[in-house]
C-alpha cells in the first residue's frame, strides 16, 4: 500500500497509462483513498487534457520542448538537493512587521519581503473568496537579468509555475490558499521560501 504522495508527473503517466502494472494499481490505490490535494492534481489534469483536445497546437520546437522538460524535473527533482539556500523573512504586515510570531488574521491582504542569494523579493496576496488568493510580486533583479523562474508549492506538490519578467515583476491568480512555498531560481542560484497565504 503506497503512503507517499504520487508526484504531479507520476499522476500524469498514470492518467496516460505509462505506468508500469504495479506501480499503477498504488497510485490507483492512493487516488481512491481520496487525498484532496491528489484528487485536485487530477480533476485538473483532467480538464487540461479535455481543453486541449479542442485547440489543435503545432509541435514545438525541439529546443522548446527541452527547456520546458528540464524545468519541470527541476522543479519536481531538486527538492532534496543541498544546493538550495533558505529565504528569510524581513516583514510580515499581518504581524506588525516582525518576522516571527503568530499573524493578524485581521487585515485583507498578505505583505511579506524577504532577503535572498537572489537578493530582496516582496510579495501581495489578496483573496478571492474561493478558498484561492492572487499574489503579485517583485524580485529585486540586476539590470541585465532575463528573470527569476518561480514555483508555487503546497504540502510539496508542485501548483504553479511562472516565469517573471526581466524587471522582476511577477504575477499567480488563483493560487490554492495552502500554498506554503515558493521556490525561485536563476542560473545555478535556488531559493525556497516558505509562505503562508492564509488570510
């Protein structure tokens, strides 16, 4: 009986009938014991493939399709890696600006700002009354920089992934209210941040 959550690429080979018998009847075997987040994964795999069964798409470019690939394993393979440094949390408008403490659940919004190898990055979340928040963004980027990539993660489960633009400017509508980390990388340089969207 598997315990661990299957990955969001797992879920897909599934869905697509790529895995292997065994490995097929445990991650069948989780799905049926109805773990929300693995359930969510795949209603929305679901969609997509319904929704894109209706706009014919020309095949990619090879280099395309490469780079995409090599950001969705890093994005779902780095997570025991040593190479990432941790964030640290400079404000948190719902505590009064202390880093620490248990937050204000008072106020409408989320403000955090944090320092990082990157360097500075701030972030807005703002609800949208349907258990999901909008989050809005800056990295504070060198002048020659095309942009940080960033992944939004909860319970370890990849939930979005986005590109900023070369000023550092980032925006997520949508986002699940568990989300409870971003990572963020830029060449060899990766970060992770732990959040906390609740409002």
């Amino acid at each position: 009986m598997r315990t661990v959550r299957p990955t969001f690429t797992e879920l897909v080979d599934w869905l697509d009938g790529r895995l292997g018998t065994g490995e097929a009847e445990a991650v069948a075997s989780f799905v049926a014991e109805g773990d929300p987040l693995t359930l969510e994964s795949v209603e929305w795999i679901l969609a997509f493939v319904d929704g894109a069964s209706s706009m014919p798409l020309e095949q990619p470019p090879p280099e395309l399709g490469g780079r995409l690939r090599g950001i969705f394993d890093r994005l779902h393979g780095a997570r025991r890696d040593r190479d990432w440094s941790d964030a640290t949390l400079l404000y948190d408008a719902r505590s009064g600006g202390a880093p620490s403490g248990e937050p204000s659940r008072a106020g409408r919004g989320v403000h955090r700002a944090f320092e990082s190898e990157l360097g500075r990055f701030v972030l807005d979340a703002t609800t949208t009354g349907r258990g999901e928040v909008d989050v809005e963004g800056l990295v504070l980027l060198p002048a020659d920089s095309w942009g940080v990539d960033l992944a939004f993660l909860a319970s370890g489960t990849l939930r979005r992934a986005l590109h900023s633009a070369r000023d550092g400017r980032f925006r997520a509508r949508g986002l699940p209210v568990e989300v409870d980390e971003l990572w963020l990388t830029s060449g060899s340089t990766r970060v992770r941040a732990v959040l906390d969207l609740r409002l």
